[in-house]
C-alpha cells in the first residue's frame, strides 16, 4: 500500500479572505491524533502559519458560522 497518500484541505485565509487549498499527509487512521487535533500550514496567501484541523481543515480559532456581508440597496 502507497504510504505517501495526501489530501488537500480548502480554508479561508483570515487576513487576506482569500479560499486557499493546501496538501496535507493523510496518516492511516490508527497513527493519526484525535479528530481535533491541527496541523501548522504555511498559507501561500499571506505567507503566515495558520492552524489548521487535520481532518476537517478549518482553522484553529474559526466561526462555525461566518456572517456574509450583503450589500444593501438604496
């Protein structure tokens, strides 16, 4: 079995609001940490490291429920 497997992650970067996908090594279950453990990820939009879930990609400090800005007519 390949043991170099990956998967891309998609996240949302918080300084630029930029959608940015990452690889990340996807480890056979019985290695890999708890469900809410993170992964430092260097973010190709600001260049920072931002923490992101091993299994859900969403990033350490993240609202489950993000307001979307509506313009409003006048």
């Amino acid at each position: 079995m390949n043991q170099d497997m990956q998967r891309q992650i998609l996240f949302r970067c918080p300084r630029t609001g930029m959608n940015v996908q990452h690889r990340i090594d996807d480890e056979p279950p019985e290695s890999s940490g708890p469900a809410d453990s993170y992964v430092a990820v260097r973010c190709p939009a600001c260049m920072s490291l931002h923490f992101a879930n091993s299994t859900t990609g969403k990033l350490l400090g993240e609202r489950t429920a993000q307001p979307v800005s509506m313009p409003r007519s006048a």
